[in-house]
C-alpha cells in the first residue's frame, strides 16, 4: 500500500519517486494549490475506496500523514 501510495503521489505531482520522502509537505515542498490537494484527495478515495472527510483533510499536511492515515484506515481499503 505505501509503495502504491508513493506511485501516486509521484504522477499526480509529477514528481519523480526517488524524490519523494515522507517528511515533504503537499503545499510546500510538492507545491500544491487547495484544488490540487483536493483532487489528489478524491483520487485517493477512488483508488483505496475509502472516505477522507473534511476533518481528516486538513490534518493531512505532509506524505507521512497521508501514509499513516491509509494504514490507520487500511481495514477499509479493499
């Protein structure tokens, strides 16, 4: 799931993996607008089937985040 997840992030950014680490923030080091981190967000959903609410949404900030979150809810993935 982890290596999934880093393939994702890398083509939506379009940051080549090798550079991605998990301390990289979305709106700072991925440079990402709201919009971008919104779609990229629903694109998650869709591919993990799961559901990130507005609450959780704003807590994701960095790629850690976004990893421990998929594990915290990997019961959920199918």
């Amino acid at each position: 799931m982890e290596e999934k997840a880093y393939n994702i992030i890398s083509e939506h950014f379009g940051i080549p993996r090798a550079e991605i680490s998990p301390t990289m923030e979305l709106r700072h080091d991925l440079n990402a607008t709201d919009l971008e981190i919104a779609d990229f967000l629903q694109t998650l959903e869709g591919i993990f089937h799961i559901t990130i609410t507005k609450d959780d949404a704003v807590k994701l900030l960095t790629v850690s985040d976004i990893l421990n979150f998929l594990t915290d809810h990997a019961d959920e993935i199918t």
